[in-house]
C-alpha cells in the first residue's frame, strides 16, 4: 500500500520476515477499508458501496417477512443494521462528510416504516422518533478521543501517546 503517492513510487511486494506483504489497493482490517489514496473520505466511501447492499437486503429481508412486527421491534432491527453494518468504524472517520451515512439511514428509515420516498427528511425522523446519525456519531467520536487522551496522559511512554503528540505538534485535527 502507497499512502500519498508520487509518480516514482513503486508498487511492489515487501518482505517481511516471514512472508510478503502485496500491493493493494485496498485493504480490509478489523472490517475497515484502507485504500492506497490515504484519504479517510475514499475510504468512507469505500466503507458505504461495500455495506449499502448488506444493510437494505437484510432489512427488506426481515420488512417482508415481518410485515405485522410491532414498531419497537421494527425500530430495534433497524438500529441494529445500521449500527453494526453501516457506521462500523466511524471512530476513525474524523470529520469526513456524513451526507452519504445520513442518506442511507433515511433510506434504511423509510423502508423499515413504509414511508413514501416524497416525504420531506425532518417528518421522517420527527414521526419515526429517530435523529440524525451524525449526533450519536460524533458523541461516539469525543468518547473515542476522550478516552485515547486520558489513556496518554496516563502513559506517557506509550506508542499511542509518541503517535498522538506527533498529531497535536503537527497540528492534526481529530474531530
């Protein structure tokens, strides 16, 4: 993987010690897509073509099946699809655009309470009872960075704290 790429880098297998580690475009760990661009907003995107089928079948899936289920079941379902699929690792995301999450949640929102497509986007989340991802993500985020800061300050030998004082020195923003 070249992060930050210039026309004369090579793109080439490394040895390691005990193996190679190929070229990629891109790269999946623990479920999230790093691409060789070395922009968090590529990769969002990335994150969103690869959950936006799983996320609507599942949901269409149980909707269908389950067309009578009573709407805290129906709310639960869709908290936990899009919890777990859709804004799966939103920790590393920073401040990158979430007009594409916030889209398919209303998505995700109108098919689980049959809501036409026409409906204007604050009556969707006024009659669901539902809010905007954007809160639970961005409180999600502070608890994230709240707890590496406390963590560094408490550690201040660690590689996290090295990493993170390097971020702040440079001026790097993390939310």
């Amino acid at each position: 993987m070249v992060i930050n790429p210039i026309k004369s880098d090579n793109r080439i297998a490394i040895r390691l010690e005990s193996c190679w580690f190929n070229y990629a475009n891109e790269y999946v760990y623990l479920g999230v897509i790093f691409s060789d661009t070395g922009t968090v907003h590529h990769d969002l995107n990335l994150h969103l073509r690869d959950k936006n089928g799983s996320v609507f079948i599942k949901l269409a899936n149980f909707i269908r099946n389950e067309a009578f289920a009573p709407v805290t079941v129906k709310s639960k379902v869709l908290k936990a699809c899009t919890r777990a699929s859709l804004i799966y690792g939103h920790e590393a995301w920073g401040s990158s655009s979430l007009s594409k999450i916030e889209s398919l949640f209303r998505k995700a929102i109108r098919i689980t309470f049959s809501i036409h497509s026409n409906a204007p986007n604050e009556i969707v989340y006024l009659e669901t009872g539902t809010y905007e991802l954007k809160a639970e993500i961005f409180r999600s985020q502070y608890k994230f960075w709240d707890k590496i800061k406390k963590f560094v300050e408490n550690n201040p030998n660690s590689t996290i704290a090295m990493v993170y004082n390097a971020a702040i020195h440079a001026n790097v923003h993390f939310i």
